[in-house]
C-alpha cells in the first residue's frame, strides 16, 4: 500500500504512495517513492490526542515508543521524561552519543519489566523488511548533535514508531506528537526522512527494533494536577520549566534564560535537592501544581 504525500506533507489518495512530488525545473517533474514497511496488525493507531493536554509537556520520544505515560509502579502518577536505563535504575543520562548504550539500557528495563509484572514483553533488533513478531511493533532509533558553548557538541537521542496504517509517527521532547519529519513531509520511512531540525540534527540512524507496548496509559484530563514522589531529575525538569528555562528534548543540557550565556549540566543522582545557578543555591519544592495548557 502506498500513500500520495506532496510537499506540504498533506495525504490525497489511499492505492498510490509517494514520499514526495519534486518539481524540478531543470530537468523534470519527478515523483520521489518510498517503499512503505510491513506491519503485522499489532500497531497501534495514530492518535496524537491521547498524548496532548496536561501529558504533553511531561512525556518524550521514548515513553511514546513505548506508549507508557504514567509510571508502571504508580499509574496515577506521570512519569516524566523518562530516560533508557530509568525503569531498572541505570539511566543513560550523560551517554546520548552511545547506541549501544541506549539499546543495552532500553534492554534492561524491558527484562527488569518483564520480571515485575511476570510478563514476556520484547525489545528486539529487526531488519527494515522484517514483520514484527505478534504483539509487537516496529520502532526506530537515531541520534543527534546540537552546538553548546565553548564549541562543544551536545548528544541527543529520538525515537520513532510505527502506526497501524504503515506511516511513522513521533513526539520529540514535550511538544506534540506528529506524523512529519524537519522537511514537513509524512514519514513513510523514518531512515529516509529529513531529521534536521533547527536545535539539532539527527544524523545518525542507529536501527530498527520491535518492542511491546507496556501500555501504561495516564489517562486524567483534569485541569491541573499535583506532583509528588518525585526524583531529582523530575523535580529539576519541573522546575526549569517553572522559570522559563529551556531544555533539549528533556535532556540532561539546559540553557537558561536567566543566564543566556550560561549553560548547566548536572548529575541528577549527585544532587542534594539544590540547583546551583552561578553560585545562588535554588531549592527544588517537592511538589509542583501543573495546569494543563489550553
């Protein structure tokens, strides 16, 4: 099956299936095809609403390859920007550049899951073509670079999965989730899709992999909600957001808007509750009261 993709990244028809229509004035138009990958009837439909509201600014690329908004051990709680490695307590924080890193963290977590909840849930490498075992669905890795100070390159991970109608969708860091890639086409193949963004080019493709969901689904739409048991990252992340700060898919660099020229990486695992910006000790509440943007 194949799907007519133009330019703007708008579908028109349903048996014919392009990547995009190139109007070359130099020599002629031509049509772009992509080959759409298999599916197997275990992915899930595209629906970027689940995702939108209160959830959005807390969840990233990783927890919707996954489809795990709320933490597994406390479902009524979100478990914000989650990180590889987090669910079995080695998070990859600091080692964004390493796919083998990644991949070896994302595989922990699904082994350390499958024995909390007596489950046989995958995360497995798969090639291009390949169709998913049952009960799983096709994803993809890639990794980034962006410029920080002092022409020093920062790292920085994404994730990509497929939908029950054969395109790609993903959600980088708190923004939406969304079918289109850097060049605004729909990605019919995450490999072959534009991936520069303007805060950082995801140059590297790592893979494809078929994971099972886990399926944590958060699902309160009220208009704002209380955060508590919270980990240093998350009450970092939180309070970043709080002052205006802004952050690189969740990532552990942070540039603050208090201090343009400069920038904070930390180690969530060495703080003691304080953020030191420039010398003035900043106290992280405990709690923090989100309203859901409108």
């Amino acid at each position: 099956m194949l799907v007519v993709l133009n330019l703007s990244g708008s579908a028109s028809g349903c048996d014919l299936n392009t990547a995009y229509y190139s109007n070359n004035s130099d020599y002629k138009d031509e049509w772009v095809l992509n080959r759409m990958l298999p599916t197997n009837g275990y992915e899930l439909n595209y629906s970027p609403n689940d995702w939108s509201g209160i959830i959005e600014p807390l969840t990233n690329c990783f927890q919707y390859m996954l489809n795990c908004q709320a933490k597994p051990w406390s479902p009524t709680q979100p478990w914000i920007f989650a990180q590889p490695g987090d669910y079995s307590h080695n998070s990859i924080i600091g080692y964004e550049s390493d796919p083998d890193i990644i991949v070896y963290a994302v595989d922990n977590d699904v082994n350390y899951y499958n024995e909390e909840f007596n489950t046989t849930k995958i995360f497995e490498p798969i090639e291009k073509y390949d169709i998913c075992p049952l009960g799983s669905y096709k994803v993809a890795l890639v990794i980034g670079e962006y410029p920080i100070n002092n022409n020093e390159t920062g790292y920085d991970y994404h994730w990509y999965r497929q939908d029950s109608d054969g395109l790609w969708s993903h959600k980088r860091g708190g923004s939406p989730v969304t079918r289109i890639d850097s060049a605004t086409r729909y990605i019919i193949d995450p490999e072959l899709a534009s991936r520069n963004y303007p805060d950082c080019n995801y140059s590297t493709f790592v893979g494809f992999f078929a994971v099972t969901p886990w399926n944590h689904m958060w699902g309160n739409m009220t208009d704002s909600l209380v955060l508590t048991d919270l980990s240093d990252r998350e009450r970092v992340i939180l309070y970043l957001s709080s002052i205006g700060a802004q952050t690189i898919s969740g990532r552990a660099v942070y540039t603050l808007n208090i201090d343009e020229s400069k920038r904070l990486k930390f180690d969530c695992d060495n703080m003691d509750g304080f953020i030191d910006f420039g010398g003035a000790f900043v106290p992280i509440d405990e709690e923090f009261m989100i309203n859901r943007p409108h």
